[in-house]
C-alpha cells in the first residue's frame, strides 16, 4: 500500500474466509448487493478473483474490523470492479482509493490492460473517486441497477490512464 494517509487507519489485505461474514455486512450496510457467504468461499479459490479488504488497525480494545472492501475479477484481460464499499464512520480518509489501488495493481500481475465498471448514474461520490483514477464514460446502461431503478454509467480506464493509474500506485 501507498504512503498516503490511509496507510495509518488501515493495512490492506486479501480477502480471507474468515472475514467474509464481515464483507457481507459491509456491503449490505452500503446499500450494495451482496451473495451468500458459500459465494464467496467458492470466488477465493478462483485464481481470477480479486478480493481485497482494508482492516482498521487495532486500537486500544484490540479490535481490527473490516473497514472496506473490493470484489471483482479479471475476465477475457478485462479486471472487472464488481463493489467497492467503505463504512460510513471511515468515509473520505482515503481507503477507497487505497482499496483500488490495491486491486488494480494485483490485476495488473494477473495481465490486465483494462479496467471496466458500472456505477449508479447518481452515484457522485464514487464517480468522482474512479474519474480521479483516470476512469472514463464509456457508455450508459438503461435501467441496469434495481431497488431503486436506475441508469449505470460505464466507465472504462485504459491505455494511457491505466499506465498513469500503476505507474501511481505508490502515492
Ligand atoms: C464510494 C466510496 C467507496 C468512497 O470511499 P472513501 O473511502 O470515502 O473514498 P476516498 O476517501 O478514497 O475518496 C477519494 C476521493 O474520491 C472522491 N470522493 C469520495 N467520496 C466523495 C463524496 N461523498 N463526494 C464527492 N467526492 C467524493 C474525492 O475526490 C475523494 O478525495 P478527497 O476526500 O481528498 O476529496 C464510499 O463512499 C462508499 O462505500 N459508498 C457506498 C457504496 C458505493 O457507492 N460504492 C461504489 C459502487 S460502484
């Protein structure tokens, strides 16, 4: 992981069996879908999955929550970012990005030259994250998301930004 301010509050680690109920309920309290935990068990054994988890790091009482999480995984040389999600009390500290960054780089030795997307049309927050990663529009999914129904952007980071994207996975 980066020297960014992140790297204090959390380490970032894959995904291990025994944190998945924590992925679930990480998801699930960020309004993303989610499957059930013998979906996940079957994904790590997948070579192709990239499952990363960010882990606050213990204070006092001991405890190391699950803080944030990535799914996804690499098909046809395309990383596919299924859901990113951070916990609200630990929002805008940079594990988000973080939590990318990782992810990618571990696509990237998988054989990746292309990262690809949806996200919710009104989902600023997370537009704005994937644009500063150098994520770009790609297309518009109609009716794509349900609960509420709604539009998903595609975006697509290639090329040039992706080169810029690992060539800055240490800031
Ligand atoms: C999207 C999400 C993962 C961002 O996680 P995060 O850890 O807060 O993101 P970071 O702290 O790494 O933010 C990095 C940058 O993204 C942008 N960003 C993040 N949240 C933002 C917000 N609410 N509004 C505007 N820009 C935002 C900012 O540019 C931010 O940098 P800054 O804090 O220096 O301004 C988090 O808000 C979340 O879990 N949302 C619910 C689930 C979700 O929508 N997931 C994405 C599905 S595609």
């Amino acid at each position: 992981m980066g020297n960014n301010a992140s790297s204090e509050i959390v380490r970032i680690e894959s995904l291990t069996e025994d944190r998945i109920e924590e992925v679930r309920e990480l998801e699930r309290s960020c309004g993303l879908r989610s499957f059930d935990a013998s979906w996940y068990e079957s994904e790590l054994r997948r070579e192709s999955s990239v499952f990363i988890i960010a882990i606050e790091l213990g204070d006092e009482s001991g405890g190391e929550p699950v803080v944030g999480a990535i799914t996804g995984w690499v098909v046809a040389g395309d990383w596919e970012v299924d859901n990113l999600a951070v916990s609200k009390a630990h929002r805008r500290k940079g594990i988000g990005l973080a939590l990318m960054k990782a992810a990618a780089g571990r696509a990237a030795l998988l054989g990746v030259q292309r990262a690809v997307l949806e996200v919710r049309y009104g989902n600023v927050a997370a537009q704005t994250l994937y644009h500063r990663l150098g994520f770009r529009e790609a297309g518009r999914r109609r009716n794509y998301y349900s609960d509420p129904v709604e539009d998903a952007l595609l975006l697509m980071c290639e090329g040039e930004e992706w080169g810029r994207l690992l060539a800055g996975l240490g800031d």
